[in-house]
C-alpha cells in the first residue's frame, strides 16, 4: 500500500516524480504529495487529499516545485483520515526534513509521548510524522549527519517501514531504508538514483535496480554514488538485477480502464506462465522449485497454502488441484489467521505461500513462521525480486506480466494454471497421477489461451447481462467442487469495483441460510459446467428457480438443459473439470467491470482498496 519515489541527479526531479506517483497511484490514491530541493539548496513541500491529479492542480494555482533532487507519495490511509495534513511527505518541526513512509512504526505512540516531553508538537494524525520528529531529535542530540540519524531512530522503531527522507541541511544526498515494506533503488547514469515502492516509476529511465533488504539503508549521494549500509553500520555490497519488464506493459494500450486491459491480456499471460515448463512432444512438466527440491515433495504429509484475498481463492483451486492429481492432503489459510492461532506445522509439511505483489504483509510474516518451523516454503508470486521470491526456500514467478488495475484477473488465472501444473508435477512423480490422465491434461492446458480468447468474445453479450443487474443491492454465486471458489472469487470482484453485495457459496450450502434472501429481484449466478456434480447443481438450480430469483448461467458449450431455466446463458468452451476455473472466471470478471462501469465506479482505483497490502 503507498507509493513511494524519489530521485537525485541532475534532471529536473518535478516530471520524474509526477509520471512515478501517477504510475504508483494503483497503491494508493487518498492523497499525494512532493518535497524537492530546489537549486538554492531550499526545501518544497506541496501535498493534496485525491488523486495526483488533484496535486497537480494544487502546485499549478500556488507555485512550481522544481529541484534536481525530491520525494513524493500517494496515500492509502493507514493512520488518520485522508486529508491535506495527513498527506504526506510530513515535516519535523525545523521545516529542514522531510520524510515519506509506506508501513506501520506500531509503537509511535509511545515515541510520541517521548517526543511531546521534549517539546515537539503534532499537526496530524499520523505516525509517519513521529518518526520524521525523531529523525530530528537524534540529530540534534547526537550531533550526526542525517544517515546516521535514521540509522539510530529506526532502531528505536517498532514495525514495518518503507522510508524516504531528503534534508535541505545535507541537499547532495537522499536516504532510504525499509523492514518488511518494498523498496527499490534505480541505478542511472551519471550517478543519478531513483526510488521506488516497486519498479513502475523506475523502468522508463534504467533498467538496473538493487532490492533493498530488511533494516538496509541506502544513501544516494549526488556525487559520491551510491552506499549502503544496515542498522549496525555495516557496509552492504548491493547485487544489481536487470529488470525485464517493458514501459509498454504500464500504459493502457487504447483500453479504457487497466482492468479491461488486463482481462484480455489472459490468453498471454496464461501462455506464458505455462510455457517453458510443459511440453507436449516430450510430454512432460519441468520445474526447478519443485524439481531441485523433491526430496522436500516426496517426503511432504501435508501441504498448506497461505494467502489473502484473490491468492487465496487461488489457493482454494489449488486444494482441489491437489487433492485430485497428486492425493496429498492440503490446507487453505488465511495468512492473516495463520500466525496468530498457534498452528501446527511440521518439518514434513510444504507451505506454498501465493502472492501477486510477493509483498502482502500477513503471507510474509506467515512465511517467516513456517521457516521457524521448518518447513519447506514455495513462494508463488508475479513480481521479480519481491520480498516473498527473496524469502522462500524455492518458487514460481508466475509471469503474468505488471497488473496496475486493483481488483486482480489475470493475477488469478497465471497462479491457477502455475498451481495446475505443480499439482500435475506432483501426481506424476509421485505415482498418483496415471501416464494417460496426465497425457490428457498436458493437451488441455495447452488450449486454454485459445479457449480464453473464444471466451472474450462473448464480451458484448455479457454487457447485456450486466446491464439488466447494473441497480442490484445484491447477488449471489453458487458453485461445487472447482467452481466453488470461482464463485467465491466472482462475487469479490462485483464488491470490489461495482460495491454491491454480493456473496459465494457452495450451491448446496445455498439451503442453509442464503436462500432465504432470494425474491425476483436477487440475481443468482450459478456456475454449472459439466463435472462430477453437475447434476446436483442443476437440482440447486431448480430450488433458486421456484423462489422466483433471478438466474443467470455459466454452462459448457453445446448444453441446453438450463436454456428454460435461465434468464441468461454463457456458454463455456469444454475442458477437464479440473481447469475450469481457468475459464469459468472469464465471464465473471467481465461481468464486475461492465457494471461498475455502468454505475460509474472507479474500476481501476476502487475506494479504501489498494494494490498491495504492505501492512498487517
């Protein structure tokens, strides 16, 4: 959550972190903010409740901020409301030091009421501007350059923190450090240096970047380059990576929304998350995280998947997945609840921990707790070098490619078929999974991108849908077996951008309890391909149909069982039960956006959400 830039070097930093905040804007769009030198050594701070957009407007009607070096910030309101005082960058009480903060320093209560009997005062209400007043009050009675003050406060700091900090009293250097939140330094030319909370605002200007690790401090310095030390003052030899990714994935391509964008980049990004370790002529799956640890596999009584949101209703396919194919009993936790109800994990169990961003706060911590215990940890996530790729003993990048739009889609489906794969690796190696099955499913999945694309042209039909249910207050989605947590998903992606209630269960389970908010104006979206169960949801469907509700039906091709029963029919392309989630999804994401854009919804940017939850 946040976004954090920054720059040094000789350009104008203005435009630099302007374009950075409006790519990070994604993280979070309470507020913004930028601090800049200027060339007379002088600090400027102009900060705004809204969107970069709303900042922009502000500095235009009062002054131009231009410096060769600065920071800037877009809020997702942890500590205090979204407003102007809470906006960052926040200032010590000199006006010299300015600071930006992605996290949560969780004793500065505690630093505050230290702070307050020494004379410091407060304008907002956040914890950002404790941490900013300490800085200051190390180096004032410490007497120390601004590096090593925030190397003393943040050892006093209890909590996650991605910082920023930038001092008209030291105007040739900026200072970052992070514990448990992301940050990114760019490596350009010249000895200029960038910051991000992640690489988006990084990528147009190099290609080179260095990850920073827990309780690391960099200092970028205009002339001298580039140090890094941790807390103890230890030098750090940082290792640079070359960024893969593309300026042209970050813009919108001529799709009106990201999220638009990102539902019809599936059959790509399915593809490539899938090839490389599959091949049909040799007929076999091949992947290093589980190859070069087998031992750990073969040896595994339990698996148990962490994750949040999206991932998590990921993780729930992959239950079935593995289950199914490879006969191994499988656990799905919420990594908020993991840590914190005293689990037992044992050295025999494989913890596969799922994440788009590899940074969600709640999984990291979880991982870390599974270590302890020694399992064997694979990290699923999308993003090179994040913390959870870092932190794993083994994993996958799925290689769905930046998704900028809030509510994850493409994100779901790369982990899905990645978990598809892992779990046929897993069958066939260790025998539960017959040569001819696993043959059969090889095939399949190579023709889900092409099944996906038939899928997308059914847009214009499902735009229909949506706008017979664009006035719903609310709605339900039923599903069995794989398609429960389809319809487990579905329904959080209506909540997410379209904000109507709307909720996923079994079908069956629809008797014990839901199926008495069903009248004629509930639209009930059933997930009703040809499985192991579908005659049991057929007879669900009957039960919704007699109480009058409204029905809307995902059905394999060629199946006209549900035409008299159904209001609307989307026809899914056949496939193994066990990668329809791989398809039933489709519909329902263009669904959510299609009425959140006839209700006039932020799609991309819906409230209180943020991209990637940095903080517990």
């Amino acid at each position: 959550m946040c976004g954090i830039v920054g720059y040094i070097g000789e350009k104008d930093a203005f435009p630099i972190l302007i374009k950075g905040l409006q790519r990070l804007e994604y993280r979070g769009y309470d507020s913004a903010g930028i601090a800049l030198l200027d060339g007379d050594g002088k600090l400027n701070l102009g900060k705004k409740r809204g969107k970069v957009s709303d900042l922009l407007e502000h500095i235009g009607s009062d002054h131009a901020l231009h410096g060769y070096a600065g920071i800037g910030h877009t809020r997702w309101a942890t500590h205090g409301p979204p407003n102007d005082i809470n906006a960052h960058p926040h200032q010590a009480r000199s006006g010299s030091l300015a600071l930006i903060h992605n996290g949560i320093i969780e004793n500065y209560q505690t630093i505050r009421k230290s702070l307050e009997a020494n004379g410091h005062t407060f304008i907002s209400d956040t914890d950002t501007e404790v941490l900013v007043h300490l800085i200051e009050e190390v180096q004032k009675r410490s007497n120390s350059t601004i590096c090593e003050a925030v190397q003393i406060a943040l050892k006093e700091v209890e909590g996650a923190y991605a910082i920023v900090v930038i001092d008209e009293n030291e105007p040739e250097v900026l200072i970052a450090a992070r514990k448990s939140s992301p940050l990114v330094i760019g490596v350009g030319e010249e000895g200029e240096h960038f910051v991000g909370s992640d690489a988006t605002p990084i990528i147009e200007y190099t290609n080179n970047v260095i990850y920073l690790d827990d309780e690391e401090v960099a200092v970028m310095h205009r002339s001298m380059g580039l140090t890094i030390r941790n807390l103890h003052n230890v030098v750090i030899s940082p290792e640079i990576h070359e960024l893969e990714l593309q300026i042209e994935e970050l813009e919108k391509g001529g799709y009106e929304h990201f999220m638009l964008k990102e539902i019809f980049e599936q059959p790509r990004s399915i593809f490539d998350s899938i090839r490389g370790r599959m091949s049909l002529q040799r007929g076999e799956i091949r992947m290093s995280g589980i190859d070069d640890h087998w031992n750990r596999w073969a040896k595994a009584e339990r698996i148990i998947i962490i994750a949040c949101g999206t991932s998590w209703h990921a993780g729930l396919v992959a239950e079935y997945l593995f289950e199914d194919l490879a006969r191994i009993p499988v656990e799905v936790e919420y990594a908020s609840e993991f840590r914190y109800r005293n689990p037992v994990i044992r050295p025999t169990d494989v913890v596969i921990a799922i994440s788009q961003s590899g940074e969600t706060a709640d999984t990291l911590a979880a991982i870390q707790l599974a270590k302890s215990s020694g399992a064997h940890v694979f990290g699923l996530c999308n993003v090179v070098g994040s913390s959870i790729a870092r932190e794993t003993d083994s994993g996958a990048y799925t290689h769905a490619g930046p998704e900028i739009g809030v509510a994850s889609t493409k994100a779901f489906t790369a982990q899905v078929a990645v978990l598809t794969l892992m779990a046929m690796l897993v069958g066939k190696r260790n025998g539960n999974l017959s040569a001819k099955h696993f043959s059969r499913l090889l095939v399949e999945i190579n023709s889900i991108p092409e099944k996906v694309e038939t899928l997308l042209k059914q847009d214009g039909e499902i735009q229909k849908i949506a706008r017979a249910f664009k006035d719903s207050t609310n709605a339900l989605y039923l599903g069995r077996g794989y398609n429960f947590p389809v319809a487990l998903e579905g329904a959080l992606k209506l909540k997410e951008i379209s904000y109507i209630h709307a909720e996923g269960y079994p079908s069956a389970e629809m008797k014990h309890g839901p199926i008495a908010l069903i009248d004629e104006h509930m639209p009930v979206f059933f997930i009703a391909t040809l499985d192991d169960v579908y005659d049991k949801v057929v007879s669900n469907i009957q039960e919704v149909k007699a109480r009058g509700g409204r029905l809307v039906a995902l059905v394999s091709k060629g199946n006209s069982d549900l035409k008299e029963l159904a209001e609307f029919v989307i026809p899914i392309p056949k496939c193994d039960q066990a990668l329809a989630p791989l398809l039933t999804t489709i519909p329902l994401q263009l669904l959510s956006y299609h009425i959140a854009v006839l209700r006039d919804c932020h799609v991309d940017q819906p409230r209180n959400l943020a991209k990637s939850v940095t903080v517990e």
